[in-house]
C-alpha cells in the first residue's frame, strides 16, 4: 500500500476524531437532551442503513473513488451545517448527511486499495494490508481525538473542532483527487455487470462458506454493544471524575481508546503472520474478552479504573476487527468487494440502531450500568454459540 493512500486514510480518520471527544457534548449544547441524544444517533444510523447497499454497489459498478468522493461532499455539508445548527431540526439534518457520508465512505476506498494490493502482491498480502488500513485508521482517529480534546479548551462553542475538521476534510479529498488512480470498471476487458447478477453474486458469495454468515451478523451484535459505549462514556466519566480543568481530558481519554485499538490491530497482524489460518480462533476469544470487560466497566466507580477498562474494550475490539476483515476480504472476490463490505457495515449500523433504540427505552429504567451489563452479556452470549456451533458442525 502506497504512502499517499496511507496518508489520505490517515487524514480522513483523524478528521473524523476531532469531533469525536465532544460530539455528544456539541449535540447537547445545541438543543438535544439524554433522551433526544440516542435518537439522533439512530437516525444516523437509519441514514447509513438506507444508503449502505446502494453505495456499496454503485462503488462496485461505477468506481470506488468516485463514491469516496461523494462521501467527501456529503461530510463537508454535513459539518457545515453543524456550525449553524441551533435546534433539533438541524441537527437532525446534520447527523443525516452525515450518515449517508459514512455509507459512501464505509468500504469504497478500502476496497480499491485491497483490490490493488492482491493484484500487485497476491493473497499472501491481505493480513498485512487490511491490518495497516485499520492501524492507519485508528492511528488517525486517535491523533484526531487528542487534538479536538485540547481545540475543544479554545472555546465553549467548540467551532474550532469544526473548523478544523472541515480543513481536513478538504485536504482529503483533494489528496485522492489527484493521489489515487482507478482503472475504469468498464474498461477491464468486460462489459460492466447487470445490476442483478451483481446482487446474486453477492448473495452467493455470502453463503459460499459456513462461517461467512456468522461473521458479517456478528457485526449487527458488535453495532448493538458499541452504540451504547460511544453515546454514554462521557457523561459517565464526567460524572466519576468530577472533571473541572476542563473538556481536554475526553480527548486524551479517546485517543487511548483508538489508539490501543491500533495496537489491537498491530498485534491481530503479528498473530496472523505467525499463525496462517487461525483468523476465527483470534475473533471470537477478542470478541469474548471486549464483552468480559464491558462487564467489569459497568460495576467500576473509579475514574481511573473506567481509562483502563476503557482502552480495554477498544484493545479486544481492534485486535478482533483484522481477523473480522481479513476473513471477510478473503471469502470476497474483487468484483463484489466494496458490496460486500457494505453488507457488514449495513449489519454494523442495523446493530446501532438497535443499541440506540434501547438505550433510549430503558435508560430510566436500569441506568447506563443496565445498558452496558446487556451489550456484554449479549456479544459474550452470541460469540459462545456459534462458536459451539461451528465447532459441531465441524466434526460431523
């Protein structure tokens, strides 16, 4: 994978991160309220699921950088309209946009650089270049975080979060403009594929092997388990700490979640060099592990406790989410690659809306510590099972 499209994976995640830190936060401030804040996330969410598919397919059809571009568009508008947004309304417009932006975004680019690499460098290369698209991703986020946390202290407004990332935001998609080349789709000796053989393909494709569907249904319960972290950590750690120096500290504390879920990711590479062939083995014990340590948060009154057990999850879930990939890039062909990343990221987003929709319903009921106790006991529940599962299918 070449440095430019390393780089512009890097900027377009640390763009990303720098609203992440205060977000919520930005949310709250503008008009929305712990009840309201959930159901802007599941309409998020209900954006990315109704254009996850077609994204996914035109990217496939048409050109992954082109639908990396329109993503690029959709989050410009999408933060812009933030700056001005004042009440409910508009920011339901803005987390929309910016919803369809995550669905042109999620897989089109990782699909051409994937597709390039096993032409240049064969099947042998795809822990390597799925593990590196995911570390450059997290690195960023984590870069991304650590500075929106301290550019969050210039200002009660937090405009300078949003300024920035616009910057970044156009960096990027200047960068892949004129940095990324992609042959045209029809221009491969073929005539582009008819939209519903394209569609039979995927589904073929899916259930061609018997773990295929488990991995991609496994991102619906990992979409159900993240929401409810992503939405509820800062308030709770706001709360445990007693914060007063100021909003700089969810920076720091986000970018030791990404950035141990890079570290996650370095090391699911390391194991997958070493140990061809054990990518399911690898998912489901750090899948196990992220649900295990969600559980013990959720019982922990500790400040610094909570950093730990945080950066925790993020570590399990990153070093599981390169085995995830690797299986999933490997079972695709290239010509269905970015449909069917868009699947997973459609089931991924199908999960979130679940997780919002219940967070929502039963945070009066049983807290934030009920919330997290469902989310672990589930991915814990559902990783067990089809492991069994796959395991007495195996021996007959």
């Amino acid at each position: 994978m070449s440095k430019i499209k390393q780089l512009i994976i890097f900027l377009n995640y640390t763009s990303l991160g720098i609203l992440l830190p205060v977000l919520n936060l930005i949310l709250l401030k503008k008009g929305a309220d712990l009840k309201t804040l959930p159901l802007l996330i599941a309409s998020y969410s209900a954006a990315v699921l109704c254009f996850e598919l077609p994204s996914g397919i035109c990217a496939d059809l048409y050109g992954r950088k082109t639908v990396f571009l329109i993503s690029g568009a959709c989050q410009f508008l999408s933060v812009v309209m933030l700056c001005f947004a004042q009440n409910l309304f508009w920011l339901f417009c803005c987390v929309v946009l910016n919803g369809v932006s995550r669905a042109f975004s999620s897989g089109s680019l990782d699909a051409l650089i994937v597709d390039q690499a096993l032409e240049e460098r064969g099947e042998e290369c795809l822990p390597d270049v799925t593990a590196r698209i995911s570390i450059m991703g997290e690195l960023g986020l984590a870069l991304g975080c650590i500075l929106g946390g301290f550019f969050s202290c210039l200002g009660d407004s937090y405009n300078a979060n949003v300024l920035l990332r616009i910057a970044l935001t156009v960096v990027t998609m200047g960068l892949c403009i004129f940095g990324i080349k992609e042959a045209p789709i029809s221009g491969r000796g073929k005539q582009r594929p008819h939209f519903v053989s394209h569609l039979k393909g995927g589904f073929v494709t899916v259930f061609s092997k018997r773990d295929f569907p488990f991995i991609l249904s496994g991102m619906l319960i990992t979409g159900f388990l993240i929401t409810p972290i992503e939405t509820y950590w800062q308030p709770v750690y706001m709360r445990l700490s007693d914060l007063t120096q100021g909003s700089w500290m969810l920076g720091v504390l986000s970018f030791v979640g990404f950035f141990l879920s890079a570290a996650g990711n370095s090391l699911c590479r390391r194991l997958l060099l070493k140990y061809p062939g054990r990518q399911w083995r690898i998912y489901s014990i750090s899948r196990i592990f992220a649900g295990s340590v969600l559980l013990i948060l959720a019982l922990m009154n500790s400040a610094w406790i909570f950093v730990i057990l945080y950066g925790g999850i993020y570590l399990f879930l990153g070093t599981g989410s390169v085995a995830e990939n690797t299986l999933i890039n490997q079972y695709t062909p290239g010509p269905l690659r970015a449909s069917v990343l868009s699947v997973g990221s459609f089931l991924l987003q199908t999960g979130s809306v679940f997780g919002s929709v219940f967070s929502s319903l039963t945070v009066d009921r049983i807290d934030v510590t009920g919330i997290w106790l469902t989310s672990g006991v589930v991915l814990i529940g559902y990783t067990l099972l089809i492991t069994l599962l796959l395991m007495a299918q195996k021996r007959k």
